[in-house]
C-alpha cells in the first residue's frame, strides 16, 4: 500500500519525464527556487517545507539522468529560524538538498557582511555575482561571475547577477562595489557564448521581474540582450505560471529579434520551478524551445519517506522555534493582510505612533527641548506575514516582524516627508499613522499631505517616529535621510509591538485596527468619475 502510494504521488512529477519523445540522456533537466525566506516548514495551508521540497528534487533525479538545481537569491528572513540562528538552519539546508549553484538576494545582507562570510566560507555549491565586487571586504574570493557545466557534451554557463542594493540594503550591511546589471551582464553573456563556446546562457538574477522605481528588471535585461537564453529571477515575488501566460508573460524578445525565457516562483517555496531543455536543439533558435513547468510542493509524501537527515538536522531547532510559536499573547478581530495599504500597516504605524509618543514624553521629563510627535512612518516591506484571525502567537509577531530594526525619532521637514509620501504613493502606499492621510489622484499621483486635519507645511519640521531602516533613506524612501536625529531605541522593533498587543490581552481588547488606507483618492476627483 505504502508503494503504491508513492507511486501515485510521483506520477505528475514524473509524467513528463515518463512520455516525453527525449531520452533522459538527450535532455537538461533545471530545477530552481526563489525567495524561499526561511520558509522551512510548511505554511498554514499545507504548502511550502523543505522536507517536501526535497522529496520532489529526489524524485526528480531518479528519474532524469541531468539535474542542475539553483536558487535565485533570499534564501532567508522571513521565519523564526532566521531571526533566532542568523542563517544556520538556511544555508546548510542548501547543501543538504544537493543545489548546484546559489546567488545572493538583498536579504543574504541583513545580517552585515560578517556574519555572510561565516556562512559562505562553510558551504559546498558555487557562490555567484558577476556585478557585485568585494574586493578588501569579508566576501572577498567567495564569488565567482559565472560558472559553466558541462552535460553530454554541451555546455551550459550559468551567471550571477544582482540588485542594485541602494535604498534596499542598509549601507552599513554592504561595502561591496555595485555594477550595472546590463552592461555587465551582456559582457559575461558574450564571453561565455563567443570566448567560451557555450550553448546555453542562463543569468540567474534576483533583481526583479518588472520594474520597481528606477531598479533594472528581468524584463528590461531580457530585452536589452542579445546572448542570455534563459533568466531565472527573484526579489519581486512573482509566479510566473506558464499555465496563464497572459497574467506574467515568460517571453521576451531581445535584441536579435529572439524570445529570452523568464522565469520565476513566487515566494517561500510553494512551488519547484522545472525547466526541460532538449539538448539535440543547443543552441536554441528561440526560448519558447525551453520547456517550463511548475511543480507545486504540497504533502503528498508520506512522512516516513522524507529526508532523515534533514529531520534529524532541523530537530533541535524546530524544538527552540515551536517552544515560542505556542505561546499566545493576543486575539485579533478580523485577518490582517501584509498589503501595502490597510489593516496590518495602519496596526504597525499606530503602534510606533503610541511608542514614539511615550518616547517623546519621557524625553521632556528628562528635561529636553522637543516638540510633540506628530507623525510615524513604517515600512510595509518590514511586515512579513499575515496575521490571522483569532489567537496571536509570539511567534507570529517575532516572524512578522523579523527585522533587528531600531525605532527612531527623527526632525524632518515638511518638503522632506511630502516627497517620501510622493513615492509611497506612486508604489501603492506605505504604513502611517491614524492622523495622516494621504490624497492622490485616480492613478496614484500625490496631490497633497494631509495631518491632523490640515496639509502638510513644507517648511516646517515635523517630529517623525520610524525605523532606522527607513531613516537612513532605504525602501526608496531617500528624502527621509535629510532628518534631524532625536532618539533612537535600543530594542528591536518587534518588542514594543509584542508589549502593546500583550496588554491589549492584558486589558481585554482584541487587535482591531483600522482596516481602510490612508492613500485616499481626491473627494473632487471621485465626483467627477461618478
């Protein structure tokens, strides 16, 4: 019974492997993950886990003769095992389920370059970055350009390239040199098609499908190239179902009048992204040649069949991990969603609002010279997780908010805080507080600041309460970086959040925040539609 079971489980992992017209020796099997973020157990819906992963890369390579498997960059942040072991459980994790060749994503840097050494110089499968440059820093000699591997005779190149990390990693945690990703991506390209004689070039990228503020995207690379085959991306999220090509198109073409392929598997390991190339067509005349598949990891394998290693690997850590995801320090009215706009970030900057007014308070007690708060600004990428409803856990608030970020009191100008606004704005919206409101046209653009009922003065200074993440100008947010420093906490951001909602349990209030966004449309404009 138990065979049989695996046998049905294999099945459409298997099938195309089992009736396709290509012998296992004919074909390049490429198997590829990205934005995993820590996600080594299964999500709530039973999606995701590096123990199933695994079983379907097994699977895979029982029953093709040629797998290459790569990550696409932010293997980790995201979960408590990041925040409690800083990238001891994610990277061997790497080498343990056998990848061939991993890039770097922004949030590899979260924890300084240090501590990425520590890691790096540990593991077993090539490190790449072709525009990234560490010479003189701790990652100096861990990275290569690019990597080639030879498969029945042909060979396929494979090259590294990274997000440009302005305002996306803090600069205190990169002193790296920074290059132009297509410029140098098309150099290596051209090396390895002309100099090196590869029949395949596949960029693995974590900058972004679609374009995100002035960043380059896969999209742009793939259309400004003339060498690249295939992209195999992250950074942006995003599922690219060959199942519904007209939501995120996979073909591009490029410069020579050829489809590039692109490629990409949303986020935290739901998905095993499959790529079938028929080596007999190297080189390809198009990349529509590239077969590409999603395998979705779910449970149907059998508990006793997964990795014993991995288990017993993941035991110790687990033990540490659930012993804080059980205790349960609130109760939340309805599900907040991580979006932009709405619930969870209105929850998160009325939080730092409340926090930062007893900052300040006590700053005045002491004597200082400050007028009151009047505004917070958080930042939505900082928030990780939904939060459901019913039982909170302090689990779910330390994952939620996995970030070693400070809260700050800054002084910044009015003008300053508009054009921070300006950008929210244009990028769907931003966390704020209860008192701010900020007026767009019907298409995003900003028309004004509203605070306390009346707009925004541009010279006047306002006293801000936010992250030094968001501070320092990142998340695109790079006016804020002119500010006035006033304070800045000792505790991570998450401990004031976790206190506040303990008491709301304390007093017994459930988390109910406002769930409308504070990005409202012009009331003018509105009439005018209607």
């Amino acid at each position: 019974m138990k065979y049989s079971f695996i046998i049905k489980a294999l099945l459409p992992i298997l099938g195309a492997a089992t009736f396709c017209g290509i012998s296992e020796a004919e074909k390049l099997v490429i198997l590829h993950t990205n934005d995993t973020h820590s996600t080594i157990d299964p999500l709530a819906d039973g999606t995701g886990g590096v123990l199933q992963r695994k079983a379907i890369i097994d699977s895979v390579r029982k029953a093709e003769k040629n797998v290459i498997l790569v990550d696409a960059g932010d293997v980790v942040q995201g979960t408590l095992f990041f925040k409690y072991f800083g990238g001891s459980v994610e990277y061997p994790l790497l080498d343990m389920m056998g990848y061939d060749l991993h890039i770097l994503g922004n949030h590899e840097f979260d924890n300084g370059m240090e501590n990425l050494s520590a890691h790096y110089k540990q593991m077993k499968n090539p490190a790449l970055s072709a525009n990234y440059e560490f010479i003189g820093t701790e990652l100096e000699g861990l990275f290569q350009p690019f990597v080639i591997k030879e498969v029945e005779g042909k060979k396929i190149g494979f090259i590294g390239i990274n997000i440009d990390p302005a305002s996306i990693i803090a600069q205190k945690n990169f002193t790296g040199k920074f290059k132009e990703v297509i410029p140098v991506a098309n150099e290596m390209a051209s090396k390895l098609k002309k100099e090196q004689g590869c029949d395949l070039v596949v960029v693995v990228s974590h900058i972004g499908y679609d374009k995100v503020n002035d960043k380059t995207s896969d999209i742009e690379l793939a259309e400004n190239s003339e060498d690249i085959d295939l992209i195999i991306g992250g950074h942006t999220h995003t599922l690219i179902d060959p199942s519904h090509p007209e939501k995120n198109p996979s073909l591009f073409e490029n410069q020579a009048g050829k489809k590039v392929r692109v490629v990409q598997t949303g986020k935290q390991g739901r998905y095993l992204g499959k790529l079938t190339i028929d080596l007999n067509q190297l080189p390809l005349k198009d990349g529509e040649e590239i077969k590409y598949e999603l395998i979705p990891v779910t449970d149907r394998f059998p508990e006793e069949t997964l990795d014993a290693g991995i288990i017993d690997f993941l035991r110790t850590y687990r033990e540490a991990v659930d012993s804080v995801n059980n205790v349960v320090v609130g109760f939340s009215e309805y599900e907040l969603s991580k979006a932009k706009t709405g619930g969870l970030a209105n929850l998160t900057a009325d939080i730092a609002y409340f926090k930062g007014k007893e900052i300040v308070d006590s700053l005045k007690r002491n004597g200082e010279e400050i007028s009151d708060l009047d505004l917070s600004i958080m930042n939505v990428g900082g928030i990780r997780h939904h939060m459901p409803q019913g039982a909170i856990t302090e689990g779910q608030i330390l994952s939620t908010y996995p970030f070693s970020n400070k809260l700050v009191i800054v002084g910044v100008m009015g003008r300053d805080i508009i054009e921070a606004m300006r950008v929210s704005a244009a990028k769907g919206g931003e966390a704020i507080s209860g008192n701010v409101r900020v007026v767009t046209d019907s298409v995003g653009n900003l028309k004004r600041v509203v605070i306390n009922g009346k707009e925004m003065d541009p010279d006047r200074e306002y006293i801000l309460a936010t992250i030094d993440y968001v501070a320092e100008g990142n998340d695109d947010l790079v006016s804020l970086a002119r500010h006035r420093k006033i304070f800045e906490s000792e505790e991570e951001v998450s401990i004031p959040i976790l206190l506040w909602i303990k008491n709301q349990q304390k007093l017994g209030l459930k988390v109910a925040p406002e769930l409308g966004s504070r990005f409202v449309v012009d009331v003018e404009e509105q009439v005018l539609r209607n």
